[in-house]
C-alpha cells in the first residue's frame, strides 16, 4: 500500500490527497476510506489538540481540535450507541449545536461488527457523521450486565445479549474494536466500581482498572486517535486519588471520571468532584462520564469538568419529560391539552419555533412517533443552549452571572461549591 497524505487547513476540515494502491482492502481505493485507520497504514494525521483559553474560578474553556472539528468547551456529547441517536438524523443532531457524538463500543462490536461497518470505511461513514466521534470502551455496558458476567484479569466474559455467544472482552479487544471503528477519541477499557461498595471492593475494582489501563495504553499503540483515561475509585476520595495519579504515570490524552451516577445521592457525586476534577491535569480534557441534568452540567463545569454525555435528554424526550428554562415540563399532564404556547419562550429549536405544547400533548397521549422525535429535538437544543450559555459566560467573564440566572429561572438558591484540595497535581 502506497503512503495516504492528509493535510489540516486552517478552517479545520480534514482534507485528503490521497495516492494508494488499487488493492488495499481488495477493492479499489476512493476517498472516503482514508478516514478508515484501522485498515490503512502509515498515514500522516493529526490528533487532538487541547485549547484552554480561560478560566473563571474553577471554570474552564477552551477547545478540541480534530482534524474532522473544533469542538468547543465545555461541550455536551449526545449518546449514539448504536449509530444513530435516536429518532434523529445527523443533520438534525448537528442543527442543535452538538459539535461530537458518542458511539459504544460493546453494542456495535455485537451488531452489525466491526467488519460491515468498515465496508462503509469507518463509524463516521457509517452514520454519515462527519464530525468527530468518542467511542466508550464498553466497561459501563458490561458492569450493567451484573450477573450475567464475570470479571477476571484477563478481562469481562458473559453471553451475547443478541445470540448467547460465548464472549471474553478485554483491554487490548476493546482497543482493536474502537481502532475499527476510527473513532477520535477511544476510552480506555475499565471497571465501573459499582454502587455501594465497601473500601475494600473499591480499592480491589480501581487497582484492576489500574493495570487495565496499562494494558490499553500499549494496544493503543500506533492509533492516532486520543487515548483517555477514566478515574475509578467509588465513594473515597484517597481511592480517586491512587487512580488519578497512576493514570497520568501512564500518561493519556484526556482524563475522565467514571463511576458516578450509578444510584449514589446527588451530594456524594459532589463530594467526589470537588475533590477529584481539581486535581485532574490542566493541559488535558476533563470527562464527566454519564452526566446527567442539565443542572449536573453546571455544577460540573463550576467544579472545572469540560465534557460530558448523558442518555437523559434522549430518553426523557420520548416519556414526554422536557428540559425547559425553569425546570422540567411533563407533556403528558392534562394541563398542557389546549396550551398554545411553545415548550420555552427561550428557546430556538425547531419544535418550539413551529409547534405548541397542545399538539405535543395530542402527539404523546396518541403515541404518535412524531411526538418523540419533536421532543428529541428540543431537549438536544435545550442542553446545547446551556453549554453555549456556560461558554458565552466564560468568554465574557460573566460566569457567575450566568449560574445567577440560572438557578433564579427555577426558583431556587445557587449551591455552595465544596472546598477544592489544598494541593492539586
């Protein structure tokens, strides 16, 4: 195979000059397939870039840089675990402000695998998304199986939740897949430390992360993509600790906090964060993991968190609960049958410029499909407002004006940030 050239312009599209041999992959080249990494060999490209531009009390923004995007942070990544985000088109995910999507590895290594989609050439081209794509290492789906799978050394065995097959998945697996998959950012494989867990079980978790890290890190090897971090630890903050420092020993792209939000109380999350994301390395991307309310994203990115993904929007909208300036509509309720008023005044997604609260009504009670996808909309808009809200705020240095405004909008007192550690690594 001949060498692939790629060359970054200024606007940050990724532009291809592309020279290879007719046989790579047993099919005549085309363009598209220089996106494929997994598949073509030595080829120039650029990585993530991390920008910080500012901060305001533990705040932070900046910027990724891909060579497919800029993605601006604090940024919030709408959840596309089998290809798609649900009910949505990726045009129509792009026309909310969302700027990077998720994919998971564990269900797209299932279904359709690995080698469909690379007949498409990568993910990207497989959804048609042009824009960049974080694929999660398949950990969290696999502690979500609970007894249906058995953690050892090695990695996680269980059965197929499509066909019952037999499968060991393990650190330097999950890298392969996601390597397929061309995602630009790839998650290490872990151990999501359940909730509750004694200090002991915590401890054992976080320290099998530990080596799990390690393993990925060298099968990551020659993969431009990012390679991430995830921190584990439970509840105890001298366990995050352990596992923060033994990470950036490793050394990764971007570190993530994994292992909140799974049923521990609102102020333990906090606790964790006020002690962890301080002590995160400046220079690199901080990564709330499966967060949450758009409240959760303020207070994360007050505690200096810069990304986050969450299925909330996504799933809420199709059970009619929706995001809205003073908290949180339910279409379903009686009262909203013959309101002719939009979702939110302040809003400017497509369903609340050209449709009322009394036709989603009708669209939920009727369970019309419609209704679902509306509702996607709006709730994706909604979140992407408040992340451009926090980033206008933080270029303007009015931060706190803005988290004023904020919580006045639903009634409620601004929450005390918690003291950050005296030392930060």
């Amino acid at each position: 195979m001949q060498r692939i050239k790629l060359a970054v312009h200024c606007d940050g599209n990724l532009k291809s000059i592309a020279q290879a041999d007719k046989s790579a992959r047993g099919c005549p080249f085309t363009e598209r397939f220089v996106y494929n990494r997994a598949s073509l060999c030595n080829i120039n490209v650029v990585t993530m870039k991390f920008e910080l531009d500012t901060t305001s009390g533990r705040a932070r923004r900046g910027r990724m840089v891909f060579a497919r995007g800029t993605v601006e942070t604090p940024a919030f990544m709408p959840v596309g675990t089998l290809g798609t985000v649900k009910g949505m088109t990726p045009e129509e995910v792009k026309e909310t402000g969302a700027q990077i999507c998720l994919g998971n590895t564990f269900h797209l290594m299932l279904r359709p695998g690995t080698q469909i989609i690379q007949q498409h050439g990568d993910l990207h081209d497989f959804m048609h998304w042009d824009g960049p794509i974080l694929t999660d290492s398949g950990g969290f789906q696999v502690f979500s199986l609970g007894e249906l799978r058995k953690i050892s050394e090695e990695g996680a065995t269980f059965r197929s939740p499509i066909n019952g097959e037999k499968i060991l998945l393990t650190p330097e697996k999950s890298m392969q897949v996601q390597r397929e998959l061309g995602s630009d950012i790839v998650m290490i494989f872990d151990e999501c430390t359940p909730y509750p867990a004694t200090y002991e079980q915590a401890q054992v978790s976080m320290e099998l992360s530990l080596r799990w890290a390690q393993r990925s890190k060298d099968a990551h090897e020659g993969n431009p993509a990012a390679l991430f971090g995830i921190i584990q630890g439970g509840m105890y903050e001298d366990l995050r600790d352990v596992s923060l420092h033994g990470l950036t020993d490793i050394g990764f792209d971007g570190y993530a906090i994994g292992g909140l939000s799974v049923g521990e109380p609102k102020e333990d999350m906090m606790r964790v964060l006020d002690h962890t994301a301080p002590q995160m390395p400046v220079d690199k991307p901080r990564y709330l993991m499966g967060v949450g309310k758009p409240e959760d994203l303020v207070e994360a990115v007050r505690r200096g968190v810069d990304m986050f993904d969450c299925v909330m929007p996504t799933r809420n909208a199709r059970n009619g609960h929706l995001f809205v300036s003073d908290g949180v509509l339910k279409i379903r309720n009686a009262k909203h049958r013959t309101d002719p008023s939009p979702l939110d005044a302040n809003c400017d997604c497509y369903t609340c410029k050209n449709y009322s609260r009394a036709y989603l009504h009708h669209l939920d009670r009727c369970n019309e499909i419609l209704g679902a996808r509306l509702n996607t909309i709006h709730n994706l808009r909604f979140y992407q407002i408040v992340m451009q809200g926090m980033r206008d705020a933080l270029d303007n240095g009015t931060f706190d004006d803005f988290v004023s405004e904020f919580y006045a909008q639903r009634g409620l007192p601004v929450p005390p940030l918690g003291d950050a550690p005296a030392a930060s690594a």
